[in-house]
C-alpha cells in the first residue's frame, strides 16, 4: 500500500433543492429547474454516510443518489482547463455539481473498485459520471454536457464502504486497486460507445461487480444483443 498515490480534498460541498426561475434572456433554458446542482462549500468537518453527504439533498432521485452513487468526486484540475477554455473564471469547485473536490486524481488515473481513505470514511469507486443537462443549465452553456462528454472530463461516483468525517485539506489516498485495466476514463468510453461496442469488452464489464449495478445491467444487454456468452 506504501506505494499507492495521495492527493489533497480541495473543498466538501453539499447543496439544497432550490427552485430556479427561467432564464427569461436565453431560450434555451426558458424553464424553471428544479435541483440541488448548485454546492456551497461546506467549512468544518462533514459526514460521509452511507447515503451521502450529510448535509447534501437530491432532487431527481430517480436518476441521482442511492447506495452506487452516494458521493460526486470532481478533479480539481479540470478547473484550470475549463476556465481557459470557455472563458469563465468564476468556475471552480462545486460548479460541476460534485461533493468533493480532489487535487491529484483524474479520470485516467482512478479505477472502478479504487477504495480510498478520505478523512475518517472509506470510499469506493463505483461507476463514471455520465453528464446530464444540468451542467448546461447552471452554466447557460447549450452543448457544454457533450463537450464534458467528450473530454472525459466527468467526475466520477464513490460508493460508501465505511461512513466518517471529512473536511476540506484532508489526504486522498487510494488504499486499494482491483482493477487496473477498469478506469473510470475507458469505461466512460465503453459506455458511450453504444453498438460498436464490442462483446467481449461487455462481458467483461457485466462481470465487474464493484462497477454500480444498473451500469452492468447495461453492460449485460449489450453481451446479450451481440450473442456472447459469458
């Protein structure tokens, strides 16, 4: 384990489900949008439960939250790149929606099945962030959730192993790793990848069980429309 890599949590964010009035000046976003996307920062130490944060909310429940998707990790150098490359200097951590902001981590770096110390809790990788048009709509930007797609630049969910304590400053370390080949970057592009996807890639993912349950699901009917067996 001495050989594992550490980071830093930049910033524990949690958010509340608000109601946000249409943006009368842009008509793509001339709806009223119902989330807890907005984080704010959250200052002292803050639990980690099984659920999620403590203090956190989700407004779709249908598509958000739930054991396989407790906790929202977000790269903290994304940032930099996003900000020189739409030009918005306010973007900075929460503005992807995420629970924790980790310096020392990206999506070519973490595996499925990564289990990390993060403050008192442990915390294991379960499955990419597949963006959704809420970043579009807390950002204004039309097109923004493909680009974040295409990128990889997505984040990535944690399911919760041990619930404890975190805090802002607190080490990042991976503990341990079952699968190297898995990371959160190459099965994001597996799963986008839809028909050209090949059977035996989805064989394989099917038979992931630390990979969150309905993304196997997903993985089982594609083995299954291409006829190979497991």
């Amino acid at each position: 384990m001495s050989n594992f890599r550490t980071g830093k949590l930049i910033a524990v964010l949690a958010g509340k489900v608000r109601e946000h009035p249409p943006h009368a000046e842009d008509p793509a976003f001339n709806r009223p949008w119902r989330s807890a996307f907005i984080k704010e920062p959250i200052s002292g130490p803050a639990k980690i439960l099984q659920l999620g944060l403590e203090l956190d909310e989700v407004a779709n429940k249908d598509v958000h939250g739930g054991l396989d998707q407790s906790v929202l990790a977000y790269p903290f150098s994304h940032y930099q790149l996003w900000q020189q490359e739409l030009g918005i200097k306010e973007m900075g951590p929460g503005g992807f929606g995420e629970n924790l902001c980790i310096h020392g981590f990206n999506e070519q770096m973490v595996c499925i099945g990564d289990s990390f110390k993060v403050g008192q809790a442990v915390l294991q990788v379960s499955l990419p962030r597949l963006p959704c048009s809420s970043i579009d709509r807390r950002w204004l930007r039309s097109g923004l959730v493909k680009r974040v797609a295409e990128t990889q630049r997505t984040g990535w969910y944690f399911r919760v192993l041990e619930e404890g304590s975190c805090r802002a400053s607190d080490q990042v370390a991976l503990i341990e790793r079952k699968h190297p080949q898995w990371t959160v970057a190459r099965v994001l592009e597996l799963r986008l990848k839809g028909k050209q996807l090949q059977g035996k890639e989805a064989s394989n993912l099917a038979r992931c069980q630390e990979l969150a349950a309905h993304w196997r699901h997903h993985f089982e009917q594609h083995r299954e429309d291409t006829g190979i067996g497991l």
